[in-house]
C-alpha cells in the first residue's frame, strides 16, 4: 500500500503520540504550541511523523519518526522533505533541530551543528529546548532560503 504524507487530523494525535514514545521521543508541546504536524499514512495507519514548531522566520523541526518496520524505504527523507517545504511555504528561513542520534540523516537536508547560544530566541525557549530534551542533544540548523541553495 502506497503511503502519503498527509497533516495531522485531531483524532490521529494519539497515534503520533505513540509513536514519539516508542522511539523516546519528547511528547510535550506539540499540543500546546502553533504547530504542524504531518503523518506519513497508509491506509488507516500511521507509519511515520514529523511536526513544526513556528516562530515566525525561525521553525523547530521535532517529532521525525517512521516505524521500526517501515525503516530504510526512504520514508524519513519523504517525511523530512515535506516538513521542510511546508516551512518554507510559511515563510520560515531557518530551520532548527535537537537530536542526539540522527545527525547523519540530517546532513543530508544540510542541517548543520550550531551552538545553543545562536538558536534564535523563540526556539531556544521551546519546550524541547528549555525541557524536553536531554542537554547531551546536538542543534542543527539549516538556512531554508533561497540563497542557501
Ligand atoms: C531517523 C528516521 C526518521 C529515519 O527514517 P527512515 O525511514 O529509516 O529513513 P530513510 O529510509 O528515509 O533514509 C534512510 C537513510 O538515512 C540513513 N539513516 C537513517 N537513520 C539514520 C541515523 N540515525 N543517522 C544517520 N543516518 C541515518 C540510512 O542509513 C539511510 O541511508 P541510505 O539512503 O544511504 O541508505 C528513523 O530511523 C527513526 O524514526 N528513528 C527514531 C526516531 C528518531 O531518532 N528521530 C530523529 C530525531 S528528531
């Protein structure tokens, strides 16, 4: 069945919460905060996540997961790509990240390392950042404008 990555309806919310938990990832603020989440769906089921925070020209990419059955098909990149053009379409010029463990799969879309100390205001005060998740984990950046292309 083919997948499609499609925004989050209310009622999909559980299911994305039960993926960001399988894969220990932070649930917090992704109800409270201006968001957008996509799912990856096939069918009834949803196989992959990926959600936005907004702070005007600056984004805080969060909750990228597939299912661990579905790994390797090219379903994180699609869930990525889409995220990052939905950003762009909202007029973000720079996209922000924590990860501890895929830094390699966000290098490919040009995320960056960058300081915590030069994550704009807005994200820096995100739940993940300020909470969420674990001091060990690395910012990236990418520049979404079209000079960085
Ligand atoms: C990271 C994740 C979303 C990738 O999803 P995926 O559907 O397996 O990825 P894709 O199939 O689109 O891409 C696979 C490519 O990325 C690489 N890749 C996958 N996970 C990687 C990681 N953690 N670090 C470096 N490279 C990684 C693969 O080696 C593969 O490379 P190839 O194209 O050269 O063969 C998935 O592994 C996942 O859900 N992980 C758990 C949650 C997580 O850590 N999310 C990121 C933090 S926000």
């Amino acid at each position: 069945m083919n997948a499609h990555v499609v925004p989050a309806r209310a009622e999909d919310l559980p299911a994305v919460l039960a993926l960001l938990e399988e894969n220990q990832l932070p649930k917090e603020g992704l109800v409270e905060h201006p968001v957008a989440v996509l799912t990856l769906r096939e069918g009834e089921r949803i196989v992959g996540s990926a959600a936005l925070e907004l702070y005007g020209a600056s984004v805080l990419l969060r909750s990228v997961a597939v299912v661990s059955g579905r790994r390797g098909e090219g379903l994180g990149k699609r869930l990525t790509r889409e995220a990052l053009k939905l950003a762009r379409e909202r007029g973000a010029e720079r996209a922000y990240l924590l990860t501890e463990t895929a830094d390699g799969f966000f290098g490919r879309f040009g995320f960056r390392p960058v300081p915590r100390s030069e994550v704009s205001e807005g994200v820096r005060c995100s739940v993940e950042f300020v909470s969420a998740c674990p001091k060990s984990a690395r910012a990236m950046m990418v520049d979404l404008t079209e000079r960085a292309r």
